[in-house]
C-alpha cells in the first residue's frame, strides 16, 4: 500500500494540539505508547475499537468524532 492511511487520524493531532498537550502528555493519559501514537498521527497505522476509546476519553471528545470521515469534520456546504 503505497498511500499513506489518512482520514480521521489526520486529525488526532489537531485535537490534541487544541487540548494543548503534548503526544507525550497525551501517551501517558491515554495509556498508548508514544510510538503506536506517532504512528496514528502519521497515519500509518490504524486503530481498533480499544485504542479508539481510550484517546476519545482522553482528549474529551465522543468516539464518533475520531470515527466520522475527515470530509465532515471542516466540510463547508
């Protein structure tokens, strides 16, 4: 797979910024490890329903936010 797989993850990163944590701040609230983090973020790895719950109850946010395609998200009609 020669593309990168970005969607929802891109974001990971803005949210977290706007929480103003660090990824080291958030690895530690969210008990994923800062690699497996990184590799989120950069969208090279993809999350399973676990992962994706401990970051949305981290970062405060509904799971669907980290769920819903990236379109929605900043989408102007």
């Amino acid at each position: 797979m020669s593309k990168k797989s970005y969607g929802v993850w891109q974001e990971l990163r803005v949210i977290r910024e706007r929480t103003g944590w660090s990824s080291a701040e958030l690895s530690k609230a969210s008990t994923i490890s800062a690699p497996y983090l990184s590799q989120l973020e950069n969208g090279d790895r993809w999350p399973n329903a676990t992962v994706t719950k401990k970051l949305a109850v981290a970062l405060k946010v509904p799971v669907s936010v980290l769920e819903r395609p990236i379109e929605q998200k900043g989408a102007v009609a």
